[in-house]
C-alpha cells in the first residue's frame, strides 16, 4: 500500500513507538574488552599514546581490570600478550608461564564466570613481527611458512587451553590453522575449548595503532601474504566456510565498520555465532574526533555499536566496551 494510506513515520512518533518497533539492540553482555597484558610491567598500568583510554596492564592491574569489567556488566575479554622476550619462532606464545597464560589463570582464580578468550598469533613474540615462521621462498624472498606455523600454533592454543581459557581465537590467517589447534586441543583432552576463528582478517590500516599497542608491527614487508586483500567480498566468504568445514565454534570478521557488507555475507552463508572487531583504528578515529569537538562520543559510540549488530554480528569486540557498558545502564 502507497503513501498517503502507508505512512512509515507513525511508528516514529514517540519513544515509546519506536522503542516497541526497534530491530536490533546492544547489550553490555554482547561486547568483549580487549586487554593487553605486559609482563614487563611489575606493576600499574602504561598508557598507549594512539588509543587513548587503553593502557598495557600488569597481571595485578589485569586481575583488577576483570573486575571493574564484570562489575559494568561484561562478560568476557580478550586477551593479548606482551612478552618480555622475543625470537624467531615466537616461542615466549607457547610457554606455559607466558603472559597470557599466566593472566588467564589469575583471571580464572578472581573471576571464574568471566569467559576468557585469548587471541592465538605469534606476531607478539616474534623478533620479526610476523605472524609465522619466515622461510626464503621461491624467488629468494622472505616469506610466512604456513604449515610450519600450523604445528606452533597449536602449542600456543593448547597452552591457554591449559591455563583454563574457554575459547581461543586465532589471528594469524594461516590455511589450516582451525583444523590443526582443534585436533590438538582433542587430542590433548580439551574437546570442550571452544575455537573463534579470526576468518575474515583483512590487511587493513586500521590495525595501526594496535602495533603500537601491542608491539607486534613487522620488521620488514607487511601481511598481505597471509591477511586478506580488502577488495575481497566473496573470498572473506570461502574463509568463513573453510573455518565451519575446520570445526570453527565462531567466526568473525576483522575490521568492522568499512567491512559490514562481509558481515552481512558471512551471517547469511553460515548459522554460526558471528563476531566482528572494532579495531583499534575506528576507535582512535572516534577519540580523535571526540577530542577535537567534531562528534558526540557517546552517540557516535552507540550508533556504531548498533550498525555492527544490524549487519549481523552477535558479539563485539570493542576498546570502547567499558564506556558502551556504563552508558547502556
Ligand atoms: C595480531 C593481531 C592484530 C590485531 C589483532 N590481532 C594486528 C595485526 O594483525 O597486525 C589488530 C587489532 C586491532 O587493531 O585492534 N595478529
């Protein structure tokens, strides 16, 4: 039925009209907190110079950060690592008294009903930055060994599985990656881990401030061999059913806001629980934004939340999860 008989702003007339009405909403239960822990800090907190808001954590302050988390209502973080030492392979990722494993069992002992989830990549601690072994390849060029990182990536799952994580989330965008942490994860008796696979990790410059953050930027060349090419629609897609085909429990999609229609894909190609990533990029550009008087944070904030959701996204990982939390009370 054509206007004048259909009109749609009726249903906008009042609050009450467009609250009963509205589509999609966002909880503080949906959102996960990245966390970074530094093992190199005895103590305290150090802040990140582009991610205003975001600071390195000690374990303790990593302890204490779970619980103003929880208190606001999250439930659940994710976590990386800073090592105090790098090399080759990255061998610090799968050490049983690494950072993050030590942070998960901390978190664990404080706050058992917190879901931990820790990303599974070596790019933290290797001296190259890269998130594999490199190898000379055919040409004489550098390039990331896949299924040689396949079997260390597997460690480093297996040993925040044994810290007590519930879900592991690679990073790394090695072929095969799912297939070889959950045979490991089985066969080493952790059959109920759960696996949240980064499928759609596109190199994007949207993770710039994060390597700062986390001190993982490569030390030569970039990740366009092993992270997906930005143009790539329907590719992200063949990524997604790869991981559903490998025994992936989740899949997301990495970056979020410039890549909504990829949500929007993966969400209609598989039933799986889907995660998106509000990189450290979108949020230093809010906070920018914010800082410059240009936007209304909280409004920019919500309306962003909101969209990644729209699109099809049931979890979001965001830096903004605190500030988002306090303001959906
Ligand atoms: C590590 C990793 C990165 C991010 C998450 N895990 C960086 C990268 O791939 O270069 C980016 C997260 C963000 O920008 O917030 N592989």
């Amino acid at each position: 039925m054509p206007f004048p008989e259909t009109r749609l702003r009726r249903l906008r007339r009042t609050r009450a009209l467009r609250d009963f009405v509205r589509e999609t909403d966002v909880r503080a239960s949906c959102l996960v907190a990245p966390i970074f822990v530094d093992a190199s800090l005895e103590r305290g907190r150090t802040a990140i110079a582009s991610m205003p808001g975001v600071e390195r954590l000690s374990l303790a302050e990593t302890v204490a950060e779970a619980g103003e988390l929880v208190a606001l209502g999250i439930r659940s973080v994710l976590l990386f690592g800073l090592p105090t030492e790098k090399d080759e392979s990255g061998s610090g990722a799968w050490d049983d008294d690494g950072v993050v494993a030590l942070a998960v069992v901390a978190i664990k002992a404080a706050w058992p009903e917190l879901l931990v989830i820790t990303d599974v990549c070596l790019c933290e601690y290797t001296s190259h930055g890269h998130c594999g072994v490199l190898r000379t390849g055919s040409g004489g060029q550098e390039t990331v060994d896949n299924d040689a990182t396949l079997e260390l990536l597997a460690r480093v799952a297996l040993s925040h599985a044994r810290a007590g994580a519930d879900i592991v989330a690679p990073s790394d965008m090695m072929d095969g990656r799912v297939g070889a942490i959950r045979a490991e994860l089985d066969a080493d008796g952790f059959e109920d881990v759960a696996l949240m696979a980064y499928s759609a990790k596109f190199a994007s410059a949207f993770y710039g401030p994060f390597r700062e953050a986390a001190d993982c930027a490569p030390s030569s060349g970039d990740r366009r061999g092993y992270q997906m090419d930005p143009a790539n629609g329907r590719e992200a897609v063949r990524e997604a059913l790869a991981d559903v085909q490998e025994g992936a429990d989740l899949l997301m999609v990495k970056p979020a806001l410039a890549y909504l229609d990829v949500i929007a894909a993966i969400r209609a190609a598989t039933l799986l629980p889907l995660a998106a990533y509000n990189v450290s990029g979108e949020y230093a550009m809010v906070k920018a934004a914010a800082a410059a008087g240009a936007i209304d944070e909280r409004s920019v904030v919500l309306e962003t939340l909101t969209a990644i959701r729209r699109a099809g996204a049931d979890v979001i990982i965001t830096y903004h999860a605190k500030d988002a939390a306090r303001w959906l009370r």
